[in-house]
C-alpha cells in the first residue's frame, strides 16, 4: 500500500510542477498575455516570437527543469519502470494541461525533452544537436518536432531494453501529434510559418 501511496504522491506533484505556466508568468512580468499572441500558447517556441530568444532560452529550461526535477526525485524512492512511467508521464500531461490555465498550455516538448534526459542521459544532448541540424534544415519548428519524436520509442528501447519505457516512447509521440494539432492543420494546407531564415 505505501508502494502506491509513494506513486500517487510523485504523479500528483509531477502534474502541479508541470502545470506551473513559466512561458505564461515571464509573458506577464513584461506585460503581455502569451495566451493572446501567435498560436495562443505558453511554450518557448510562442515567446520567443513575442520575448525574442533570450526568453524563450529562459521559458524552455524552466520548462524541462519543472519536469526533470519530480522525476528524478521520484527515482530515488521508485524502482519499478511501470511505475516510473506514469510520473514520467505526469509533468507532460500537466505542461499541455495546465490546471491553473483552464487545462491549456504548451506542446510537451520541453518536458518530453526531460523524459529524454532522464532515460538518456549525457546523450540526450546528442538528441538535441540533431534537433538544431534538422530545424536549420526545416526550418519549420512543429515539423522537426513531429519528425525527431517518431524515433523516441526505439532509442527508449534501445538505450534500456523496458517495454515500459518503449511505450513511454509511444506516449511521447501521441502527446506531442496531438498538442501540434494545428499545426499539422496548418502543415497540409502550406501555412505554417518558418521560424529560421
């Protein structure tokens, strides 16, 4: 019973950390409500077109870090991979649904970018530089991000050889179509814009 105890206590936190709107409050410090600019969202990609880089640089680390830090504390306590699944899980489902914006938020990558780290380790920054080289290639960020993401599950798998985290691969791939919805919209209809000149 304190098995699950423990577990229930790290998923309901992993949700709150991810839930917290930094790209949202840092919007506000400088007067504006993100939710009113671009695509409407709180992520890094939809500052850094009405903040600039600096701040999405700064809305992007707080936004692996609220994710990254649950799940490492919960590692301490929780052993099993099926169970680690489920808080891995939670500050993504928070980030996209965030309780204290009316269930709207971001698009999960950041905090699927700290489910990286955390299964890949020092590797993950490997993932990210092929990221940067696909997006200047792209220069589309939501089809880089549907495009990388479809390789997480066999890295998952390959890296720890836990269907668990193979099917965490998979859920990272639902959560991220799904929060690019309109972008995939926009996508078939030639309208999404280039974000890299």
């Amino acid at each position: 019973m304190q098995e699950y105890i423990t577990l229930a206590f790290f998923i309901i936190t992993g949700y709150l950390l991810g839930s917290i709107p930094f790209g949202y409050l840092i919007a506000k410090l400088k007067k504006i409500d993100i939710r009113k600019e671009g695509s409407g969202n709180t992520g890094a990609t939809n500052v850094s077109r009405s903040l600039g880089f600096k701040y999405a640089l700064l809305v992007a680390f707080l936004d692996v870090f609220k994710a990254l830090l649950p799940i490492y504390i919960a590692s301490l306590y929780i052993s099993n991979n099926w169970h680690m699944l489920f808080v891995i899980i939670a500050p993504m489902i928070g980030h996209v649904f965030s309780i204290w914006l009316n269930f709207k938020g971001g698009k999960a990558v950041s905090t699927v970018f700290a489910a990286i780290i955390y299964i890949t380790g020092w590797k993950a920054l490997a993932f990210l530089a092929i990221w940067i080289v696909m997006l200047k290639l792209i220069k589309i960020m939501s089809l880089t991000n549907l495009l990388i993401i479809l390789l997480i599950p066999f890295w998952f798998w390959f890296e720890t050889q836990s269907l668990a985290y193979f099917y965490l691969g998979l859920f990272c791939i639902v959560m991220i179509y799904w929060a690019h919805r309109e972008n995939i919209k926009r996508l078939i209809k030639g309208e999404e814009k280039k974000i890299v000149k």
